[in-house]
C-alpha cells in the first residue's frame, strides 16, 4: 500500500466501505439529500439517509445501528438511481442493516425477526413459506394484527393463493452445504 | 428462442395467476422456457439482510443450475430478477467477491462463471425479443376501450439498466398500446408498493399504497397492470384493508402484465389465472370489453 | 571526434540533495560512464552562478554534450538550452533528466533515490552523446485571424482585432451574430438589460471595415499550421440575396409561413419560414428556412419573392465555399442547454408549467413572446409560487459531472425578476450556493432581504401526484431539506429548471478540424488550466468563453479580449518559430507501402504518386512520432527521438540490469 | 578477373535445410567462374575436407566464407568459431545463419520439448524407441568415451555467436544475388565491398559494426507492381480463407503480408504469385527487431478505437503471431525465444 | 516467485504532454510512491515503438509502462488510440512469447492525473513483484553447459590430433 492512499485509521466510515462492494463511493458524498427527497419512506425515518451518511462521516457508529432509518427503507432503489455521485445507497443500507442485526442494535423494529423467519424457512427448505411466515412470525411478532389479515387469508386461501405446507427442493442437503460454507466464510 | 426459466416463490401458489399466464403466453409467442431443475428461493430483500455472502451463495446456485445450452435466464418477479442480475453483477465486478461465492457453491459441488448468464425479465423478453410486429399479430382482441395504468414497481427498473428510464419506464405503455389499450400516462408509474413493509409497518405501508391506488384513480384507470406478485399481493391483497384504514373506496383490479396479454391474445381466461384477484376484474372487462370478455 | 559530456547533478537546495545523494550521483558519474569529462553538483543550476558555470565548462572543456540532472524539463529546459546556446553548443545537445518531481520528492528512501537517479543520468548521457544539433525554423505570420464564433466572446476577440488594425473573418452559424446573449433579459448581478449592453458590440462589428463577417455558415475544414492555416467556410444559402437585401423586413412580415423557433425563442414563440432571428439582427439580411418554407415543401407561394422591392430573393442560390487564408485562429464557439428532458422526474416536456432557465429568459424578456409578463402555459395566469431549481445536468455523475458555475446567479436573478414583476412566492432549490465573483454575493444577500426562501437540497422529483388536497393543481416539489434533515413536499405553480452548459454538440468535430482536443465533458483543452489559458496545444490556435468550460458573461469577454491580445502579438511579431522536432522519410528506402499515410491527423504526410514515395511535409509536422513507430521499413526518422536517440536511453536507464555472467560473443 | 591472384573461399552448413548449398549450386555454370576466381579450400558438403585441415590452416588464411545455418550445437559453434578465425571475412550466408529462420522457430520451445517431439511423440520414431531412448553428449563404451555434440536450448545466429562481416538475406538467398555478391568480392576486395553491393548497394552504414547487409535497403513494396492505396483493416484474413484481388495490395485485403516489412532483392516473387510475402529476406538496415515492425504498421492501421473490437480483431486475425511476425526471425529478435518456464 | 527483497526495474515510456506531467504533478504534490518505474519522456505515446518495450525487456526490465493521454485527449488529436492498437497487439505476442500480459501496461494519466498515476505505478510495480524477476537474457543462458561444450571438442580435437592419421 503506497503512502499515498489514506492510511487505515479504522473508522466506521472504513468499515461501511470494506463491508459493501462499491461502498468506496461513500467518500463521495456532497450532502444534496437527493436520497432523502426520493425515499418513500422518508417521512419515517428518524434521520434520512443523508444524515447517516454524514454521521457514518462523523464516526458516530452507536447512533447509525440504532437509526431506525434502515429498517424503513424499502429497496426501491430511488435513492441509489438518483444519486449524483453514484453512491450505492440501497446497498450501504443493507450494511447497516447486517451490522445492526449482528450487532442486536435495533430496536422497535420487527425486520429482523420478518428476516430471520425468511430466512430459516430458505435454509430449512429451499423455499419461501407464506403461511409458515404468516404463522411464525405473525403470531409471535404481531397476533392483533394478525386478527385483521384473517379474512384476506382467507381469501388467499379460497382462491388457492397459499399452501399450507411448505415446498423443500430435492437437493436441499446442497443449498445446505452451500449456506454453510458461506456462513463459514463470512465469519471469517 | 429458448430461455431458462426460473418461476421463484411467489409463482409457485400466491402468484399462480402470473405463472400460467406466463406460461400461456409465452407459448403463443414461441418463447420455449425451460424451468431450472431444483431451483431455490432468491431469498428476497430478507437474506441481504443478514449475510450479503450467503446470500448471494443461494441465489448463484439457481445461475448455475441454468443448463449450458442457453445463456438466458427469465425471471417474472421483480425481486427474483434483480436479485439474480445483481449477484451475476457483483460476481463480475468484485471478482475477489466472486471467487468467495465459487468457493461456497464448490461446497455444493456447483460453479458459476460470473458473467455467463444474461438475467432477463419476461416484459424485455417479449418487447425487446419478440417485438412488436409479432405481439400485434397475434392480438384477436384489442383491448380498446379499456383504461390501463401500466406498473412497473421498482427493481425491475432500478437501480440495474434494462435499457428502460429508471425514472419514466415506457416499455409496458409500449406493450399495453400494442394490445389496443388505453394507457394512462401518470407520473407514479414505477414508484414502490410498499414491499415487505406490510409486514413491517402497516401504516408505512398502507400509505404507500394508498398513493399508487390513489394517482391511478385520478388519472381514471380502469386498472392497474403490474409485473411483479409482490406489487401485485401489496396494491391487491391489502386493496380492502387500506380502504378501511384511510376510509377510502378504491376498487381497482390489479392484473399481471401476461394475464392481459392473454386475453388480447384469446387465450381462456380460466387458463391464465384469472379470478384468483382479490379485487375481481370481471365487472371492468364486460363493461369496457363488451359481451362476454372472460 | 570523440564524444566530451559533461554531468551537472543539481541539489536544488534540499529538495533533490535531501533524498540523494547529489554528490555521489556525480562522483559515480564521472568515473562510470564513457566519455564524460566533466562531472558536478551544484546547490542551484537554474542560478546565474549555475549556468554560468555550464557555460565556462562548455568553452573551456569543449564539452560536446550537457546533461543536467535537476528538476522537471518542463520548468527549466529552456533556461539550460539558452545557457548552452550563450556558451556556443547547440542547445539540442543539452539533456535535462528529472530527479526532483520523479525521484526526490516522490521517495524519502536515499538509497533508492540515488540508485534511480544514477539510472536517470546514465540514459540520458547515453542519450546526449546520439542527439544532434537542431535549428529551430521561422515562418511568418499572416495578419488575418479568423474567429469562430458571433457570441459575446467572438465578438469581443473580432474588435479588439479589428480596432488594432487587423483583418477578421467572423464565422457564425446562425443567421445573425449575437450568440446566447442576444437571448438574455437582464445579466447578473448589475441588472442591466442584456440586449442594451451588446447590440451596440453588434452593429460595430457589423459596420467595422477590418471585419469580414460569415453569417449563416460554417467552418468546414482546416489545414496549414501557424502563420499559415488555410480554411473553408461553408455559406449556407440563404435564398436571399446578400447585396441586394435592404433588410426592409417586408418579406417576414408577409409570409404566411409561421413556424416554432426552437432556436432564438427557445420554443416559446414563433417565426416565420423566412426570417431574421430577433429584431436587432446583424446582418439584417433574413435567410429561408427551406425545411418549413412552403414554396420548398409544397411548390407554392413565392409572396417573399413577390412582396421584395429589390428582387433580393433567390430560390436557386446554393451553399458556397469559401477559401481563406489566416494565420491565427479563435475558436468561440460557446455552449447549448442541457437538454431538460434527461431527467425525466423533474417532469420538463411532461408537465406543462415546467421550464427551463431558456425559456424563462424568453419569458422575462420584454421583446420575447410574453412581451415579458411572467405567466403560465396558459398565457394569462401569473404564478402564485415558483420554485427554481438548480443543478440541473450539472454536478450529477448521470448528467455532467462539473458544476456550470452561472446558474447559481441565474437564479438569483430569475428570483428578483419573479419577485419584482410579480407576487409570487420564490423558492430556490440549491445544493451549494456559488457567488464567488465580484458583487456576486452582495446580489445574494440582496435576494434574501427581498424574500426568496432558500431551501439547501438537490429536488428529487417535481410532480402532479397530489397526495393531500392542498397539492391538488399543484406541481409539488419534492426535496430533502438538507438543514432540517427533513422530507419536504413544496406545492408551487411553475417550476424552472436551471439547465446547465453543455459543450455544442459538434465542438469535438470541429476541434478535430483544427488539431485542438476536448475534455473530457467536451470542453475544449486549453494549454495550461492557469498560465495559459487561452492558448491551445496546437500553436496558433486560440479558445475563448464558454468552448473552453462555463463561464460567466464578464469571463467570457475577458477570455475574447485575451486571445486576441495573443494573436495581435504574434502579427506584430511578424514570424513564429516552429520547434524542429519533426519527421523525415529517406525517400531512397521509403517503398511506398503507405502505411503511414493516414496516421497522421495533421495531414503532414503526402504520398507522390509518381515516384510512389510517401514524403513528410515539415511545415505541417507537429512532431509526435506515431509514424516513426509505424514505419515497417524502419525508413522514417524522428529528430529528437530517432530510434538510436531512446535506445541509448534504455541502453543507459538499465545500466544495472545487464547480465553480468554472460558472454555474449565468445571471443576469437 | 583471371590477372587477379586467387582468392580461397570456404562453405559451410551448420542448422540449415541445405537449401542454401543447393541454392550456391543453383548459379549453375557460374560456379566455374567461381573455380576460376577462388581456391574452394573446405566445403563439406559438396567436396571432402576435414576440420582438421581447417584448424591446421594460418588464421586469416581462407578469404572468404559463406556461412549457412544458425547455431544449434555446441559443434556448430566450434566451426562458427573456428571459421572465424581462419577466414578474412565471414559471411552469414541465408536467413539461417542470418536470423535463425525455420530452425529458429524452435526457440518457442526447449531442448527437451524438441525432443520429446522427435523421439517420444514423432510418429515416425516412436515404435522405433519404446525405451525412449535420447542423444547423450557422453556415451561411455567399452572402448571408451562417444561424444555428440550438445543440443542447445536455444538456437542462436551466426552473429550471436561470432562476429560477421556480412550478410546475404534470404531462404535461400537468390542465386543472382548470390553472384552478385560473390563478383563483388572478388572485384572490390573484401573491405571495400562494405556498403557497396552490387545493384542497389545497402545505403546505409550501419553504425559501430562492419557488418553489412548485402542487398537493398528498401523493402519488397517497391518491387510488387500491385495497387496501394491508403490502409485501413478491419479484418484480418488467412491465406485460405479468401481468394485474393490480383492487381490491390494483399495486406489491404487483409492478408498479412510481410512485404512492408521486409527487405527488397527477391522481386516480390510471393506476391507475384498472389501469396502474401513471408518475410524470408528479413528486415531493413537499422531494424532492431522485425516482429516488431510488423506488429506497430499493422496494428497501427487498424479501424476501430474501441479495445474489445481491437482485441477481437487481432485475436481472430492473428492466432499465431509468433509464426506470423518472426518466422524467419525469432532467434534474431529482441527476445529471442520464448521464456523458459524454470529459469535457473 | 514473490520476493520481498525483489526491487523491479521497470522502464516508463511516457507523453510529454499528459503522462510526464503527471508524474510531475505527482512530484509536486509530494504523493510518495515506489521508484521502480524509470521514465523516458517520449512526444506522444503514439511514438512508442514496441521494439522499446520488447528491448526493454531483453535488457533486462522487469516489466514496462506505456502513459498517455486519454483517449479523446491527446495532444496530436488520436495518436494514442494507436498506442492502444499496438499495445493490444503487443500483448497478444508477448503472451505467446510467454512473458505474463501484466508486465507491460498502459494506463491513461491526463496531466491533472498526478495520484492516478502513482496509483497506477504502484499497482504495477506489486504486480510486477508477485510475479517476479523476468531475468530474461538468462533465457538464452544454456545453464553453463556451453562452455564445457566447447572445452570437450577442443580437447577431444587435441586429443585425436596426436594419433597420426
């Protein structure tokens, strides 16, 4: 490494880059706010995406993986599309999202449980699940509003839109030994 | 032409409607799919949540799956189709990261060669490949009359090229006029449906969908037309819930994009999954289509 | 004669001296390379006492050859050249190796330095004792100039000429000179009415005897070099005839031909198919737009011809080349619009009260198609609330990358205009705030005592998708506000887009004509950013105002003004002189295979037909070398850098990588 | 010619086809005149002679020598070395000796990739060798220690291994220039020839060396009678894959012609034929390498400013380069060979 | 292969219009990097002849790096597109010759470049260490065999010169 390029100084602006492929953008940031204009979910976002941007800049790591702002975002991609130095913000929330999730920072948010449902039913399966997400992760995370889904699916259900048991691929011992080794890496 | 084909979750049951009339469809058009044997979920937006790696692991076995007869892989869900595109693309352009994601599918005996498979989505199949010289020919009955709001939601637009603006997508207008429609121009034709916040947060969510329903509305649509089972599980399924929740009275049809080139096509409706919607097309199709559309 | 070369090493203070060993360099020198005789090192070499030394050495050694070891040949080269010239060696035979900007400013390492800066001085002696004596050729310089370009810059570059004394041919697309400030109401930040300040530039031009104006047409080819370019202009036809036309208007009041004018009007008003741009026009004389005139459509009318008390139209007339010889050129060929239609969510071309900084000029202007009431599409609705927006295709990696520096201001004066000629609430969406030139922040500050409200943020979208029934009928502009770090949703009645400056579409193409070269956002490349910002790489060629990058009217005018001056200098000089690093072919090997014949951009290779023998037509011959390296007959050689010249130097700059244990020719 | 004493020349064939010796043959009845002119003092090939003849001869006392082949053996090189020393001037006779030619290209290989061609995978010689039998420098036998000369890695021109004096291009060398050269000798004496070869003399000295090319110092366009114009490929062709235009130039049709390339002196005799020049008379005075040459004109007049079609264009074109730039002299080129994998 | 104690030595044939300024921009911006890369300043890239490339490697280089203009920027117009047409050739035979394509680079450094290049210098001059010396003259070095060669004729001539004919 030349001394020419910045030496390591282990920020978490650092970190966020190394954590996501293209995330060297990040330096480019001039603080327009285009991202936090376009995003749908903006209203709701305790800080917008700018703002993180500028508190990652700042090193404030605590306050970004507690934000709440990654768990609005809804993956339209506005925000990374319309960027005008091409920083790849979609993706530098999912960072955030992995760090907050490894980390245990989020709070009032129930994404993460919705994800590790998902998730457990890809790794148990090699399919998604609807109803099995609709009654794991509903009747733990939400049973009032479960209440108000019944009769949509029931609907779902009439008009043969959901199975109630789940699909496993044939080789799932494969996509085991695939996610694992995978996991594997990545704790690396 | 010969494509892979890759169905993803949602077809299996909740979109079922979308599968067939893909299916339909395509064989009207000469566009042979050829399902990937074994495939595997994407994983949606809920596995970049937690590990980027894996993630990208499970989605490349379906790549590598696809036969080595064919180098075009069809996807007709939004999320499928960029997840699959996206992980080829960084697969290409981190070939350190690529290599990471070999060495996982090695563990499942599998190998991908970033870069070997084009991921396509069903709408550039048929508008790009198949054009429409060969799209108008085989329409028996124009949709004429029938006022359609063109959906196209986010990631098939975004933020990966389909040589369609990101911002003001044409290319379903395009198709949808082909079949004699009448398209409704109106500006949030490619803004998002909410995704996975109805599972979330209800009110983020309703909201957002109140917005689409709500500008199709005031540009008079008939209904809407969509290209992806999550808009259309989100903007269909939850039509009634976000009624109760802002005291609104929409009532618009959510349909896939194939299920209206089907019946423009003459294909039996019963065959191209109609009648699964919740918000019931049948009223708007006798009423603008006369007779007995379906 | 056997070879005398002498070793300067410079310490240049500490700034070579601290990471080399300057002393040693020399000593090892001295010692190891064949045929030096004098080898030292010196505090400062570009002093007086430095040169002077060089120069006794030269005379007292009868030195053959002078390296000198210091700092970047870009800086001082020629300071060694003339020393070697005053001492009576040829100056082609000094040598300048760089061990300050490529060795002891870029390493701390002092062994490491010293090992390349040995290398550096090894090749170029290698070097210095195969180059040969050079003479620099003189041409002269033919007085005329020709600008490119009828903009404020082109105009400013013509009179400055023109009053000097000198002959200008003027070359301008259009049908009459004028350029984007014609368009104009009111220029920042003093206010002043655009077309007041310029037409009187206009008429002069028009009127002045030393310039020869080409309107309606355009450069079509260059050749020649400096002092002595040979060019074509293509005068388009006009279908009126140029003597005969008093310019009486009558014609254009006639014709039943109304047409949108895209160009002058931006699209907000008409024009007749046969016109004069805008009423103050130089030359009065209008052209017919042939694609829209129904005589050339359709075979009928002829009431231009008709109604013409001179007889000056003619249908038949055809485009005309003209040839002219120059011995300078001006390109001023100023800018376009970014094309507003490229971000489709700023809703331009889709949602009527939309506009772009263009048309608002048009607009504000009291001689544009509003008579200068600010108004809706609709004609008769004054805005209740505008909202301008700035960046737009500037500072945007998926538009133009650069910031087009005017529109900050422009803005700024749109929002006065809105606010004085109407009730209008004013918003400015701005990223940063640029107001860096004189009285340029003072009309900010004034834009803030009169009300505008500025909201810090890039817009998002511009929409009609109301969400609440406040926005109903609304355009609602969509923005984070980047000081309250919160969403904002800002319904307004018009929106202008502060389009950003574009380089003309052609201006690479045309560059390529006359041997200047683009950026890479397509401005033309001037020859140094600070210290010579006129000039181009190519000698006698010239930039001026926005062809060169954004700039504001007062830049512009000063870059004109410049150019000028360089040129003026150079007629007065009467001669230039041309470096003679150049090509020669050796006709007796040259087997005219051709090759060569059309790598040269510069046209400076002909190829003769009859002694079927490709030959380098020095004058023309700007010295790249591409053609030497392509040479398959090895048969063309390049002064200055000829095969023997660059492989003594790699001879030399690998002094160290030889193999040491091979024989290499067993010995007899 | 006959009041002039008589000279005494020597011949010799080293890595060569022997096209050359049989080329010298080729200047039929002239060949007398050469008998008449010069003592033939050691010409193995054609009149018995022993080498230790030769090493018992004064140095300097054979006048002149043609030298064909390049130097592949360490036997080779004992002759090249001992040929020097016994004659006033040396000459490398043909492209062998020249530029290592043919012989040459086997630089692209090692000594053990040669052999395991020759006696493990040659058709010919491999039922003939189960136990894979090879040449050994040293063979002990009872009666006591069989030497074979040693097979280089490298093969290596005649001036790699000597100094020469001059040079007589070509494969073979055309026997009209070969009595050009061989008159000019004997009527200019040797020094004097320098520079000066008959018809069309070699113009420009080369620097440092006494060495000389003799022949032209043009290259074989200015003897092909075909149309030039202006040069753009967007394609390159093989030999087999189009039938030619007669009267245009062949590398415009995009057929890789070395002809630009390469010296003058054989009449343009492939063109003639409507086959590309291969570039057997090497490359012009002051060319450093003639791979190079062809490498910088052609890529140089290559239609496309995009990277991947350039990369297309020459990849498809051009699939072996080494064969196609350096066939005749890759054993003179800058890099000589290719690079050995285990270097030790 | 790699070396740490491996210095590289790598000739620059750079445009004196872009590329040598952006060295010295380098130079006066004091970015450091490695000094391996020894620069001859050439008018064009266009003049880079690749027999300077393959003799620089036959003397010995250990890789070589082409600098111009970038494409649309040079200072004669186009001529560095024929840098790139011929370093793609370049590249082709060199792979042939078996001598590894990351040797021999060209980059792009317009004059305002100056931490581009030396990026693009350092990336070089680390790959050019992990692939190693390039030794090349010793190519032809038939491992000392020949002289022992040439030794045993002469000895084997002299000894069979003693046994008369």
């Amino acid at each position: 490494m030349a001394a020419h390029i910045a030496e390591k100084k282990g920020t978490f602006l650092e970190e966020v880059i190394e954590a996501t492929p293209g995330g060297e953008r990040l330096v480019h940031c001039i603080q327009c706010g285009s991202c936090g204009g376009s995003c749908p979910s903006g209203a709701e976002m305790q800080y917008t995406p700018r703002t993180l941007i500028a508190m990652i800049g700042a090193n404030d790591r605590d306050a970004v993986l507690a934000a709440n702002t990654m768990w609005a975002c809804v993956s339209c991609y506005f925000c990374t599309s319309r960027c005008p130095q091409n920083i790849p913000i979609t993706d530098i929330i999912y960072t955030l999202k992995r760090m907050s999730i490894a980390e245990k920072r989020y709070h009032d948010t129930d994404a993460p449980a919705l994800a590790k449902t998902f998730t457990d039913f890809v790794d148990r399966y090699g399919r998604s699940f609807e109803f099995g997400l609709a009654t794991g992760y509903h009747l733990l995370k939400r049973p009032i509003s479960m209440m108000k889904m019944g009769p949509m699916g029931l609907q779902m259900f009439t008009r043969g839109r959901m199975a109630l048991r789940p699909t496993k691929i044939r080789q799932i011992e494969q996509l085991q030994a695939i996610i694992n080794k995978a996991k594997e890496l990545s704790a690396k | 032409m010969k494509y892979a084909y890759y169905p993803g979750c949602s077809l299996e049951r909740n979109a079922a409607a979308y599968d067939h009339s893909v299916r339909e469809v395509a064989d009207l058009l000469g566009i042979r799919l050829q399902e990937i044997d074994d495939w595997n979920c994407c994983g949606a937006t809920e596995y970049f949540s937690r590990n980027e790696l894996a993630a990208c692991a499970v989605i490349a076995r379906n790549l590598a799956l696809v036969e080595p007869q064919t180098d075009q892989l069809v996807a007709p869900c939004a999320a499928c189709y960029l997840n699959l595109i996206k992980t080829d693309k960084l697969m290409v352009d981190h070939p350190e990261f690529g290599k990471e994601v070999n060495q996982c599918l090695a563990a499942g005996g599998l190998k991908y060669e970033p870069g070997r498979v084009t991921v396509r989505h069903m709408l550039d199949v048929i508008v790009d490949d198949i054009g429409e010289t060969a799209v108008r020919d085989k329409v028996v009955r124009p949709l004429a009359g029938l006022r359609v709001a063109p959906y196209y939601g986010c990631q098939v637009v975004r933020p990966i090229s389909n040589n369609d603006n990101p911002e003001y997508p044409m290319k379903m207008d395009h198709l949808l006029k082909w079949l004699g429609a009448e398209v409704v121009d109106y500006p949030v034709k490619a803004h998002c449906c909410g995704g996975h916040m109805t599972q979330i947060s209800e009110p983020q969510a309703f909201e957002l969908i109140r917005r689409l329903l709500q500008n199709a509305q005031d540009y008079v649509a008939d209904m809407i037309v969509c290209m992806c089972p999550m808009c259309q599980l989100n903007l269909d399924g939850y039509q009634s819930r976000v009624n109760g929740f802002f005291g609104t009275e929409f009532k618009l049809p959510i349909m896939y994009f194939t299920q209206m080139l089907g019946i423009a096509f003459g294909i039996d409706p019963q065959k191209l999954g109609f009648g699964k919607e919740i918000v019931t097309a049948m009223p708007v199709l006798e009423a603008k289509l006369g007779g007995q559309p379906v | 004669m056997a070879d005398k070369i002498g070793i300067y090493v410079c310490h240049c203070g500490s700034n070579i001296a601290g990471t080399i060993d300057v002393e040693e360099v020399a000593r090892w020198a001295g010692k190891n390379i064949g045929d030096v005789v004098v080898s030292k090192d010196y505090k400062f070499l570009c002093s007086s006492l430095g040169q002077q030394m060089i120069e006794d050495d030269i005379r007292s050694e009868g030195l053959t050859g002078v390296v000198v070891g210091a700092c970047s040949p870009h800086l001082h080269e020629k300071t060694f050249r003339n020393a070697c010239k005053r001492a009576g060696l040829n100056p082609f035979l000094c040598q300048m190796t760089n061990l300050r900007e490529h060795v002891s400013w870029v390493n701390s390492d002092k062994a490491a330095g010293t090992k390349k800066a040995k290398a550096l001085i090894f090749a170029a002696a290698e070097r210095v004792k195969r180059q040969k004596p050079l003479e620099p050729m003189e041409v002269e310089v033919n007085p005329a100039t020709l600008v490119v370009g009828g903009g404020i810059a082109g105009l400013q570059a013509t009179l400055e000429l023109a009053d000097a004394g000198y002959l200008v041919y003027l070359v301008e697309r259009e049908p009459s000179i004028g350029g984007h400030m014609a368009q104009f109401d009111k220029t920042f930040p003093t206010l002043d009415c655009s077309a007041c300040i310029l037409t009187p530039k206009m008429s002069e031009v028009g009127q002045h005897e030393n310039v020869t104006m080409f309107t309606y047409s355009e450069l079509e080819e260059v050749s020649g070099s400096v002092g002595n370019f040979k060019v074509k202009i293509r005068k388009k036809a006009r279908y009126v005839d140029y003597d005969k036309c008093t310019g009486c208007g009558i014609c254009t009041e006639k014709c039943p031909r109304k047409v949108i004018d895209d160009v002058f009007e931006a699209g907000m008003g008409y024009r007749k198919a046969i016109y004069s741009p805008f009423p103050q026009a130089v030359p009065r004389i209008p052209v017919i737009d042939a694609e829209n005139c129904t005589w050339f459509t359709r075979g009928k009318c002829r009431v231009c011809s008709k109604v013409c008390p001179t007889d000056a139209v003619d249908y038949d007339q055809k485009d005309e080349i003209v040839e002219l010889n120059v011995g300078n050129i001006i390109m001023a060929t100023g800018w376009k619009l970014f094309d507003c239609k490229r971000i489709p969510q700023y809703g331009f071309g889709r949602l009527a009260n939309v506009y772009t900084n263009m048309e608002f000029e048009r607009l504000c202007n009291a001689a544009g198609p509003t008579s200068g009431k600010i108004v809706m599409r609709d004609g008769k609705t004054e805005p209740k609330s505008v909202a301008i927006v700035h960046c737009v295709g500037s500072r945007d990696v998926n538009s133009n990358p650069y910031c087009s520096g005017v529109c900050c201001m422009a803005a700024l004066k749109f929002g006065h205009l809105v606010l004085e000629k109407t009730k209008a609430e004013v918003y400015s969406f701005y990223i940063d705030m640029r107001t860096p030139m004189k009285d340029y922040e003072e009309f900010y500050q004034r834009l803030l005592e009169e009300g505008m409200h500025f909201v810090r943020g890039k817009v998002a979208e511009v929409t009609d998708a109301a969400r609440k029934p406040d926005e109903k009928g609304k355009l609602i502009v969509q923005v984070e506000d980047t000081l309250l770090g919160k969403q904002r949703r800002i319904p307004v009645d018009m929106v202008i887009l502060m389009g950003g400056l574009e380089p003309q579409a052609d201006a690479k193409e045309l560059g390529l004509k006359c041997g200047i070269s683009c950026s890479m956002a397509g401005w033309y490349t001037e020859r140094h950013p600070k210290l010579d910002p006129v000039a181009t790489m190519t000698d006698g060629v010239f930039v001026a105002g926005v062809c060169q990058g954004p700039k504001d009217i007062p830049a512009a005018v000063a870059q004109g003004a410049a150019a000028a001056a360089r040129v003026a200098g150079m007629i007065a000089k009467g001669t230039v002189t041309i470096e003679p690093i150049v090509a020669s072919i050796d006709e007796e090997g040259c087997s005219g295979c051709r090759i060569c014949n059309n790598l040269c951009p510069f046209n400076a290779i002909e190829y003769d037909e009859e002694k079927k023998v490709s030959r380098v037509i020095t004058a023309l011959c700007k010295g790249c070398g591409t053609c030497v390296a392509a040479c398959p007959a090895g048969v063309i050689t390049g002064a200055h850098f000829n095969n023997e010249q660059i492989f003594a130097e790699i001879d030399g700059i690998l002094w160290d990588a030889k193999p040491q244990a091979e024989v290499e020719i067993a010995s007899v | 010619m006959s009041d002039k004493p008589k000279g005494k020349l020597a011949l010799y064939w080293a890595a060569s086809c022997g096209g050359c010796d049989i080329a010298v043959l080729a200047i039929d009845e002239k060949i007398l005149n050469v008998a008449e002119a010069f003592d033939i003092v050691f010409w193995p090939c054609a009149a018995d002679g022993k080498v230790r003849d030769v090493e018992k001869m004064d140095d300097g006392s054979i006048d002149v020598c043609l030298f064909n082949g390049g130097i592949r053996t360490s036997e080779q090189e004992y002759m090249a070395q001992l040929l020097r020393r016994k004659s006033k001037v040396l000459v490398a006779f043909g492209s062998c000796a020249s530029e290592g030619c043919i012989p040459g290209l086997a630089n692209m290989n090692t000594r053990k990739e040669v052999f395991d061609t020759v006696y493990k995978e040659g058709s010919a010689t491999v039922p003939e060798n189960p136990q894979d039998v090879r040449p050994q420098p040293a063979t002990k036998m009872p009666e006591g220690i069989l030497h074979l000369p040693v097979f280089y890695d490298t093969l290596r021109t005649l001036d790699q291994t000597v100094e020469v004096d001059y040079y007589l291009p070509g494969c073979p060398p055309e026997a009209e220039n070969i009595w050009k050269a061989i008159t000019a000798i004997r009527g200019k004496g040797v020094r004097n020839l320098l520079c000066e070869a008959p018809e069309g003399p070699s113009r420009q000295k080369v620097p440092d060396t006494f060495s000389a090319v003799i022949g032209l110092n043009t290259t074989v366009c200015e003897e092909c009678p075909r149309k030039r114009g202006e040069k753009k490929i967007k394609k390159f062709y093989r030999t087999w894959e189009i039938i030619p235009d007669e009267e245009t130039c062949l590398l415009e049709q995009g057929l890789l012609c070395c002809g630009i390339a390469t010296r003058a002196g054989c009449g343009a005799l492939c063109p003639a034929v409507n086959s590309p020049c291969i570039g057997c008379y090497g490359a012009n005075d002051g060319v450093a390498d003639f791979g190079a040459r062809m490498m910088s004109a052609l890529a140089s007049v290559i239609d496309s400013d995009d990277p991947d079609e350039i990369r297309r264009i020459i990849e498809e074109g051009i699939p072996d380069p080494v064969g196609s730039f350096y066939r005749f002299s890759l054993a003179a080129s800058q890099l000589r060979r290719k690079k050995k994998m285990q270097i030790a | 292969m790699s070396n740490e104690n491996f210095d590289p030595k790598i000739v620059g044939f750079f445009c004196n219009w872009c590329s040598y300024r952006a060295a010295d921009l380098a130079g006066s911006a004091r970015i450091k990097y490695p000094l391996n890369v020894r620069i001859i300043r050439v008018m064009c890239s266009g003049r880079v002849d690749p027999t300077f490339v393959l003799k620089a490697l036959a003397d010995g280089a250990d890789g070589v790096m082409i600098a111009g203009c970038h494409p649309g920027e040079c200072h004669y117009i186009n001529q560095n597109y024929k840098a790139m047409r011929r370093y793609e050739m370049l590249k082709h035979t060199l792979t042939a010759m078996g001598v590894e394509p990351e040797r021999v680079r060209l980059v792009w450094a317009s004059a305002a470049e100056g931490r581009q290049l030396a990026e693009a210098i350092d990336k070089l001059v680390s790959d050019v260490r992990r692939l190693g010396p390039l030794h090349w003259p010793r190519n032809w070095d038939e491992n000392g065999e020949r002289q022992k060669a040439l030794d045993d004729i002469v000895k084997e001539h002299e000894e069979a010169m003693e046994v008369p004919a």
